[in-house]
C-alpha cells in the first residue's frame, strides 16, 4: 500500500516541478544572453530591461502553475497522512469543522497547529507540505535568478463535488519583485484563488477501521473501470464477481462520499461510492448482514428488519446482500435466501 502511494505521489511531484524548471532553464537562458545589457549604462539599459521584466513575468506565470501542481501533491498527501493517523489511533473526526480546520493546517505546514509545532500530532507529510514546497521554489529563484518571492496563504477549503475527485481551493498572495542591479524596478502583486481537483484514488477508505478489531480491513480506493460502470443494467453474477475480485468502488448515489466518511457520516449522497466488502475483511463477522459497505458500517441488521438476505457464490466466498441490493446487482434470482434467527 505504501509502495502505491509514494509512486503515485512522486508520480505527481515530477509533474509538480515541471514548470519550475521550465521557467528557470528560460530565465537562466535569458539572463546569460542579455548580462551584457543589466551591466552597461544607464541610458543602454532598456532593452535588457524589458527583457527581464518578460523573464520574470514568465517565471509569474509559472508560479501559479507550480502553486496549482504543488496544492494537488500536498493535498493528496494531507490526506494519505490524516487517513493512516485515524486509523491508527481510531477515532473519527467529530464534524466537517475539524476535518476541514486539520486539512488546513496539515495542508499548509505539516503539523495540525502552524502556530506551535509540537502539539497534538505531526501530519507527517514529509516535506510535501505546501510551505515546503513554496519555500523550496522562493529559495531558488532568491538564490539563482535574484528574484525574490513573497507569499502569503490566506485560506484553504476543501469540498466535494464529483465521487472520486476532491477540489481543493487556495487564496493566496504573492509579490514577486526583480532586484537585479540592486533595484527594485519591476514587481507584481496578486491576490488568487487557485482550484485543484485531487483524485482520491490510491487513498485508504477512511471508514471501516473502528469496526475492525483485528485490523484487517485497509482497502485502498480504487476506481471500478469495468463494463458496468455506467450501465446499471448490465449488473449480473459474472459481472458482480467481477467487481467483486478486483476489491474496487462504483460511483453510486445512494453510497456514502468519500469525504463524509471522515466523520462517521454514511448517509447517502448523490457522489457517494460502493464496494462489496469480503468475509475475511469483517470482524465480527455478521451473517444477517448485507456486505454492502454503506450499510454494514452502519450496523444495520438486516434480518432483524424482517428482510432476508441473499447469499451468492463470488470468487468462492459466500457474500451477503440485502434484497434490495440483490435486485439492483440482478442477483436474486440465481440466490439462496436465507436468514438466520
């Protein structure tokens, strides 16, 4: 599971430096042809001059993209590292405020308070944080191309709109300013929201975990690319197996979201998703439930309802459903219904 997330990360960090380097392979380039014109007289300056103010109007350029790239690594990593520290001290967060309040803090600077660093707990993002990863980029065009970057993060949200992406939105300002010569007669100044939509899968579910005694249960979010995934009526036993087996999730809008989860919340949402959870991931192991993950978080017995369940054969396990479930996989027919008192 790790192995999977630090390719993926790295994956995303490449891609994340990528117009960095473009920017300054342009801007060394440039200041290595025109040094002759920032070194002459006064009066030749000017044409050196403009070229250098589109020097750094490209490297302003790529800071906003690098912004962009380095919201997406820190997000996806904030997330890995909120996920494994519940899991490993198992508590939900308690609302969507403190989900959201240790999301920007951990995003931002790798600890869950910016303010006072050793308290509570290290997000343990390593360096993927995004004030590292800011400070990392200012330090180098202040040290390489004498041009020196201000930047403040105002705010950070995170919300979800589709079932497998998340979008996180970053305020910030900057000032770029050129000191070259010593002067300071170029700089830019902005204000912006930047909007990144982060995939979340590769990602732990963060539901399942308290409900596991024996701590069997890490499922990785993966997404369901088979036949059935916008056909609703293709479901039957040799597709439902196949679901099955490859441990993914379906978008379903009766399922819980991915970042409701969080916080205990399974109700259902229109980009909520759905797996089928295994026998050997489930302990206890309740046999009038459904293994439905929605509902079998959730405690609901089925059977106590006066509903029955729906056992079928998938990859040699005996997997229960709910009827209603049963009839949207187009499995009841071919099932043994049963329910134990």
């Amino acid at each position: 599971m790790d192995i999977k997330n630090n390719k993926m990360i790295q994956k995303f960090k490449k891609k994340a430096i990528l117009f960095s380097l473009i920017s300054i392979l342009f801007a060394i380039l440039f200041i290595t042809l025109f040094s002759q014109s920032f070194s002459s007289v006064y009066e030749d300056r000017l044409p050196g001059s403009n070229i250098r103010i589109k020097v750094i109007d490209t490297y302003t350029r790529n800071f906003e993209k690098y912004v962009g790239d380095s919201i997406k690594v820190s997000s996806y990593k904030t997330l890995d590292a909120i996920t494994i520290y519940r899991y490993t001290h198992g508590r939900f967060f308690n609302s969507f405020k403190e989900f959201n309040n240790t999301f920007h803090e951990c995003l931002i600077c790798g600890y869950t308070n910016c303010s006072n660093q050793t308290t509570i707990y290290d997000c343990n993002t390593t360096s993927y944080d995004l004030k590292a990863r800011l400070d990392n980029l200012t330090e180098l065009s202040k040290n390489q191309l004498n041009i020196k970057t201000d930047y403040i993060i105002n705010s950070v949200d995170i919300e979800q709109k589709y079932a497998f992406e998340i979008e996180v939105r970053v305020n910030i300002s900057y000032n770029i300013t050129d000191n070259s010569a010593g002067e300071h007669y170029a700089k830019w100044s902005k204000q912006q929201v930047i909007t990144q939509q982060v995939s979340i899968v590769g990602l732990l579910d963060p539901k399942g975990y308290l409900n596991d005694s024996t701590n069997t249960y890490h499922r990785a979010i993966k997404r369901y690319r088979g036949i059935c995934e916008f056909n609703e009526s293709c479901w039957d036993t040799g597709t439902v197996e196949e679901f099955y087996k490859e441990n993914s999730f379906r978008f379903y809008d009766g399922g819980a979201s991915f970042l409701n989860r969080y916080w205990n919340n399974m109700t259902q949402s229109d980009i909520g998703i759905e797996t089928i959870l295994h026998p050997t991931e489930l302990n206890p192991l309740d046999k009038n439930n459904t293994y439905i993950d929605n509902v079998y978080w959730e405690g609901i017995r089925t059977c106590e309802e006066g509903k029955k369940i729906v056992s079928i054969l998938l990859d040699s396990e005996d997997v229960h459903f709910d009827q209603e479930t049963a009839a949207r996989y187009h499995v009841a027919n071919s099932s043994t219904i049963y329910c134990t008192p």
